[in-house]
C-alpha cells in the first residue's frame, strides 16, 4: 500500500501571502506501518535547497580531493 497524504486539522498560521498554501500542514500516513509525520510545503522546499547547498559544498569538496589526490599519487610514484 502507497503512503498516503492529508490535510492535518490544525489551525495554519496567519498569512496574506500568496503562497501562503506551502504553510498548510499535510500529514503523510508512512506504510506499510501506520506511521505519521507532519509535513510543510516549505519546509520540504527548504530542505531541497539545504540539499542543493550540500551538494554544491560536496562537489567542491571533492574536486579539490580529487586534485590532492593526483599531487599524492604522483609523489608516492616518484
């Protein structure tokens, strides 16, 4: 069985926004136990953009590794 989302009754904070629809909490019933968690439009989007800033942060890292790496070897073969 899929997991399943809905509307959480629960009263949204105030908001004149035009998105003001990510603030909605969702509740999202995990399967295949009856597990629940409470869930932002917003908050997941800012969670993408932390992941988009790690893998930026991640990548970088790994080129300047990769670059060290290459010095390394070439020294332990000299």
């Amino acid at each position: 069985m899929a997991d399943t989302f809905k509307k959480a009754v629960v009263e949204a904070p105030a908001s004149s926004a035009v998105d003001a629809w990510k603030d909605v909490l969702v509740e999202k019933e995990h399967q295949p136990e009856k597990h629940k968690s409470n869930l932002t439009y917003r908050n997941m989007e800012q969670e993408v953009e932390s992941i988009d800033t790690n893998i930026t942060f991640l990548t970088d890292k790994k080129t300047v590794l990769e670059a060290e790496m290459v010095k390394v070897k070439a020294t332990a073969e000299a």
